[in-house]
C-alpha cells in the first residue's frame, strides 16, 4: 500500500535515496555526480550496501544523517515513506539481479524509482516490473544515459524530421576490452559480478553493453526490431557469460518503404578498444555517423554532396541538441553529462507531478520501463537464436 505523503510545491531540490552504490561500486558514485551537476537533487537517504558496515561506512563519507543510512532496501522504502520529508524518488545502481525487488518496493512505497540499465536480470521479472510501472503513477526512469547526449537528440530529430529519407540501413557496434583476461578471477568487483549469471543474468556482454547499443539503435532510427540472428561466444576459458556477441537485424517496416535492416556488434574482448560505442544510420537520402568517444561531433552525409561535420553547440547544431547542452561550442561534453540531462529531465518531471494531476513535460525523451522491456526482449531473443545456431528469431512480445 502507498502511504499517504507529503505534496509538494513544484519548486526545492527532488529529496533522493541510492539503494547500492556503497565503498568499491563504480556507477552509483556516476549517478551521485550526475544529480549533483545541475543542482535538482539533495542525496538524503540510502541503503548503499548488503553489508551493513560498508552501508554505514558508506553513507558516512557522503555525509548522510546516520539514522538515514539502512541496512537494507526493505527497510528503506518502509521508513522513507512514512516520513513527511521521506525520499521522492530513489537510484537503484546494483547488480542487476536486486532491480526487480528493490523497484517493486519503492514503486509500492509511492516513490518514483531511477534504475541502471537493464531493467532486471530476466524476462519475467521485465514483464512484471513494466506492468507494476505502469499501473503505480510514479516515474520510473531507465539510464540508458547515451540517449540523452546532445547529439543523439539532434540524430533522432533529424530521421524524425525526413532529411535521412526512408531508413535503410542501421550499423551500431559497442567495443571493448577490459575482459580480454579472466579478471572475473583476480577479484575485481564489476567484472565478478558482470560474469556471474545469478547476479547479471543469462546475458554478459550482450546485456551489459547490448542493451546499450541496441537501445541507441532504436532510439536514433525511431525503428522497432522485429526478428534477428545472434552468434554469442565466450572466448575467454573458463567464463560463463557471454563476451562477444554479433547481430542479424530486421527492422518492423513501417508504411510502404522496404523494412530496414542491421548490423549490432558488441565485445568486451577487443583489444584496442576502450568505450568504442559507434552509430550509423543511412537512410534513402542521406546518412548519420557518430562516435561516443568523440561525441560532440557528427558527420552528415546527403547523398552526392559533401559531407558536413555537425558540432554539438557549433555549425549545424539545432535546438534539440541545445536544449540538453551546457557549454560553449569546442568544450566537450559526453558521459557524465548525459547521465545528469535524464536527471534533470526527470527532476522536470517530478516536479511537475508533485502538483496533482500534473503531468511530465511534453518534451521529455527519458527511458521508461517499456523501453527496457524492450531490451530484455533484445537479450531473450539473442539468447535463444545463439541456442539454435544463430536461427532467426521473433522478438518476444
């Protein structure tokens, strides 16, 4: 049941609690910065860790009030809730295994729920997380934060707008090579946790950095996938996940254009590679090339003119890119900022929904549930081609 809480005024900063995120975690200190960057948030309350010492060792170096520093999420969302100055939303940055309970029980305590991606460990548990969602009236927000970058905004608005013409073809590759070794066995904390099945789910690379490439995909062309053929491996001996998968993709066509096809690529084993997520759109008329380690540049190329390099904040950068932009032209942006654009959109958010029956801006692009459904529908239908030696399959529904 939703215990009866406070309504605020549409003005303050949004009071926000972190289930994860403790001493050793890597995006939970990602999303701290990325709430702190425009100001909307105050960190107030938090279950950081499944052990309570690191909790409570956790919470003190972030200065948090010691009676607001739980021993677990449970007890968390219970207390939060009950309190007239409780938590309005809550960032949940575990593994991936706890995003179902932990949603469940703050979208239950009436508090708006901000999750990494992906939406959970299995299909079943995206299915019933989306449907909780939907019916809860609170926000809920997936950070697939390469959304929010200005430029993927402008790409997105220009297929929308026709100058790529009929979308054709879709190219999206994320490269990396921090799991070329077995370092799942030195004990390092991410890649434990990312190759172990009852933590990440039946998906390794595909869903840590898949999800990624397959939602940016989507997102820019405004395309649904329809079936693909996925070949998943694990090179590295003795791991359980996979961590190199490579994608067969068929759009859903849309009108009387030929449906578009495409290609998705991600590793964790390619040497040379740091953070090498790259889109290619092209379209009847023209194509979108982009690359996230150099973001604030795109290259637009209408067919038989020369190509046009489009600067973030500079020549050729519209309104959908400067909304979400912070700095002058030539001064970069990129990961950090594209975390804090779905924060702020989401503090727009909340802040509108604290008036009754306001609803959130029109112009908001954030992530929802169903997008991650989507994604785990992504990691299922991978999953079960790669078992049938790369067979063409449906996308479940």
């Amino acid at each position: 049941m939703v215990s009866a809480r406070r309504i605020e005024s549409g003005s303050g900063p949004v009071r926000l609690g972190m289930v994860g995120g403790g001493q050793g975690a890597f995006i939970g200190a990602v999303h701290r910065i990325a709430a702190r960057l425009d100001g909307h948030y105050e960190l107030v309350a938090g279950a950081l860790s499944s052990e309570p010492e690191r909790a409570r060792a956790s919470a003190a170096e972030l200065g948090l009030d010691p009676e607001r520093s739980y021993d677990s999420f449970q007890e968390m969302a219970r207390a939060e809730a009950r309190r007239p100055d409780g938590i309005e939303a809550v960032s949940i940055v575990t593994p991936n295994h706890m995003h179902y309970p932990v949603a469940r029980a703050f979208l239950a305590a009436g508090i708006h729920v901000i999750c990494d991606k992906p939406l959970t460990a299995t299909l079943a548990d995206a299915r019933k997380l989306a449907a909780l969602a939907g019916k809860s009236g609170r926000l809920f927000v997936l950070t697939h934060n390469y959304t929010a970058y200005p430029l993927m905004r402008q790409a997105r608005d220009m297929v929308a707008r026709g100058e790529l013409g009929d979308i054709r073809l879709v190219q999206v590759e994320y490269a990396q090579d921090w799991l070329t070794e077995p370092l799942e066995a030195t004990g390092q904390k991410q890649a434990q946790w990312r190759t172990d099945p009852a933590r990440s789910g039946a998906g390794g690379c595909v869903g840590d950095i898949g999800t990624h490439a397959f939602n940016l995909a989507c997102f820019v062309s405004g395309l649904e996938v329809d079936s693909l053929a996925a070949e998943l491996d694990s090179f590295v001996a003795g791991r359980r996940l996979d961590d190199n998968v490579q994608v067969l993709l068929r759009f859903k066509a849309r009108g009387a254009a030929p449906p578009a096809r495409g290609m998705l690529w991600a590793s964790q084993v390619a040497p040379g590679n740091e953070n090498g997520l790259r889109l290619r759109v092209y379209g009847a008329r023209a194509g979108l090339e982009w690359s996230q380690e150099n973001p604030n540049a795109m290259w637009f190329c209408p067919f038989g003119r020369p190509r046009q390099l489009i600067t973030r904040a500079g020549a050729g950068a519209s309104a959908a890119a400067a909304r979400v932009s912070r700095i002058p032209s030539g001064h970069p942006e990129g990961y950090l900022e594209g975390f804090a654009n779905l924060y702020t959109e989401a503090a727009a958010a909340i802040r509108a929904m604290r008036r009754r029956n306001a609803k959130p801006p029109k112009d908001s692009l954030l992530p929802t549930a169903a997008d991650g459904l989507a994604g785990m529908a992504f990691i299922d239908a991978c999953l079960r081609s790669a078992a049938k030696n790369t067979a063409w399959v449906k996308l479940a529904t």
